[in-house]
C-alpha cells in the first residue's frame, strides 16, 4: 500500500512540473504540411466546424493548427505573457478595441478579402475598428433569457422582460429555479438594462442601483452559473436561465434529442440587451499573413460562414451566409433580432481602472452578502 502511494504521488507530482512555452510555433508539429505553410489559429473552442476546418486545408494545401482559450481575458493574459505566432485571433468587440490600442494588431489588406462584401452594413464600422481597418465580423451571441416553456406557462410568468429575474412578485414563484451567469459585467448589465441604463453605464448611482437590484433578488436565485446551466436547464431542474443565445440554441436541441416532457424557449427581454460580437483579427507576430487573409476570406463565403450557425446556434454578420443557413434557425429573432430589436442591444466597452475597481468592490458585496 505504501508503494502504491508513493507511486500515485509521484504521478501527481510529474504532473504538476513545468508546462512548455506558450509560443504556438514552437510548440505544434504539423502532420501534413511544413511549418511555413501552417496558419495558427487562436479561437474560442468549437467555434469552426470540422467540415469547415478540413474544407479549409484542402483549400489552402496548408495545416490550420488551433490554440483554444475560454474568454478575452485569458487570451489578453496568454499574449501578455509572451505567446506568439498566432496568425488569426477571434476576440469580442472591446477586446479588438484593446488590440489595436496596444499594437498588437496587423492591419487588413483588403484587396485580398473579397468576400468582405457579404457581410451586413450594421456590423460594419463599428466603434472598436472605425472602417474595420484590423477587424471581420465572423459571429455573434445575445445575452438573453431561457426559460422551460411549459412551466412559465403554467406559472403565468413573462417571458419578455428582465423583470422576472429580478421581481420578487415572479420570482415568488420560481424560488431556487432561477440561475444567472457568474460574470459581474453581464449580470450587471442585465439590471442596467432593466433598470433603463445603458450597459456602459459604470457612474456609481448606476452602479450602485443595479447592486441593489440584484442582492433583492439573490435570495430566490438557485446559483450564479455560467458553466453548467444549459444542462441544469436541458433535465429540467432549473426553470429560467440568463445565459447566451447560442447556449440556449444547444439546451434546446438537447432536449428535443432527449425526448424531455417540456421544450426550452429563448427571448430577448423588451429592455433590450448585450450582443457580443466576435471578430476576425491578424496579430502582428503571425508568420504567415498570406495565409491568415486566405483563411478570412475563406470563412467570409456564405456556405463556408453558414456552417457554424447551423452547428451551434450562433448569430451571423454575413448576408450570403443566410440562405445556407436552416430556416428554423435563420427565422429565430432570438438569434438574428430584426433591426427595430438591434436598437435596444448594446456592446460592453472597456471600463477603465477606476470603474472596474468600483465593479470589483460591489461585485464582492454581492457574493458575499
């Protein structure tokens, strides 16, 4: 038995040694091509599908190796710590805004890109990249509600409306059914929004208003849940989620595929909402920029764009990609919100340090309280 557990520690320890640098190029080893015809991709994960990656390597006679990362902030810190290599990020809006006020960013040549044209004039010249000199749009999410149909339905309780994650005379009903993502930023953005503020807004009346709100309706809420809820809400054990558009797009399509006795339903609140949109970007220490405006252009072609909305639900900036793209899913205002609904969603910005310090203080006073 001992020797038993010398051995599990010393695994344990094996495992816990020096991990290898960060650089991608040092790292990788390409199996079908050499390492100067590899693109390097960092990208949140399953955000390509597998028909489209293989398509793409056919395409260029070249190996796509992916890096993975689970939100801006890890990305920003990997690149901060000296990873580079990547040819092609895909970072949220704000996050392309800190990218090009840092340098970190190769502008586009968009001789190269003709299928640029497809994508819709309103993600266009956005405030983070005036003219999309560093930036392609390439998908985007709603942070909105998901509800099981059949028991709001059966409660009487709305839909439509962020009130009912933060009214006591709803949630009277939905007591410890009710998850709201852990992120300080969307929570909060979701009691600015109903509370008729701009998710922008870090003055502290705001600020502090929406702290309010929110610790009035901490006590009926299950959990601050930003990992599990699609599956809490798929079996049923949660009746309302504020979660993502396309998380709500797989929590339904797993419990149709189960066979479950309720349907899951998505909507964006009257208030309006966050869309967080998703962008292409070249970083400045990529090799091989020929191939990263290839691969761009690659995934600007309607068919090749339409193959992840119809995998995972995702929004999508690209006008050529809508008739590839599976009516249920293209007729789904949750998911492509008409232009009348896109005027009541916001982008997050940036805050600068003294407001995410204020953000940071109120954010502790609500999970401790």
């Amino acid at each position: 038995m001992r020797w038993l557990i010398i051995c599990a520690l010393a695994a344990c320890l094996a495992g816990c040694g020096p991990k290898p640098a960060s650089d991608p190029v040092a790292q990788a080893a390409p199996s079908t091509a050499g390492s100067g015809d590899t693109l390097y991709l960092y990208n949140w994960n399953n955000y390509i599908s597998e028909q489209t990656f293989k398509r793409f390597e056919a395409h260029c006679g070249c190996t796509l190796a992916q890096d993975y990362y689970s939100d801006n902030e890890e990305m920003l810190a990997k690149l901060a710590a000296g990873a580079s290599g990547y040819d092609v990020l895909v970072p949220t809006g704000n996050t392309v805004e800190a990218l090009i006020k840092s340098g970190q960013l190769r502008p586009l040549d968009k001789s190269a890109l003709p299928h640029l044209k497809n994508i819709k004039p309103e993600y266009l010249n956005t405030w983070y990249d005036p003219g999309n000199r560093y930036s392609v749009p390439y998908a985007y999410s709603v942070t909105l509600l998901g509800y099981n149909v059949e028991k709001m339905r059966e409660l009487a309780l709305p839909t439509d409306t962020w009130a009912v994650i933060f009214e006591p005379k709803y949630l009277e009903k939905l007591r410890n059914k009710v998850t709201v993502l852990d992120s300080q930023r969307e929570l909060t953005a979701a009691a600015l929004k109903y509370l008729g503020y701009s998710v922008n807004d870090a003055s502290e009346s705001a600020l502090k208003a929406a702290r309010d709100l929110i610790l009035r309706a901490k006590p009926y809420w299950a959990a601050f849940n930003a990992s599990s809820y699609i599956k809490e809400l798929t079996v049923g054990n949660i009746w309302l989620a504020h979660g993502y558009s396309n998380d709500m797009y797989q929590a339904q399509q797993d419990a149709a595929r189960a066979g479950r006795s309720f349907t899951i339903g998505y909507s964006i609140p009257k208030e309006g909402a966050v869309i967080a949109v998703d962008n292409m970007v070249l970083h400045k220490s990529g090799r091989r920029p020929d191939l990263a405006h290839k691969f761009l252009d690659f995934m600007l072609d309607g068919a090749n764009s339409s193959e992840l909305t119809n995998q995972i639900g995702a929004g999508n900036p690209n006008a050529d990609a809508m008739r590839y793209v599976k009516p249920e899913i293209a007729s789904n205002s949750a998911i492509f919100p008409d232009r009348a609904a896109l005027q009541h969603l916001e982008m997050m910005r940036d805050l600068n340090r003294a407001q995410r310090r204020m953000l940071a203080r109120m954010w502790i006073e609500i999970k401790v309280r």
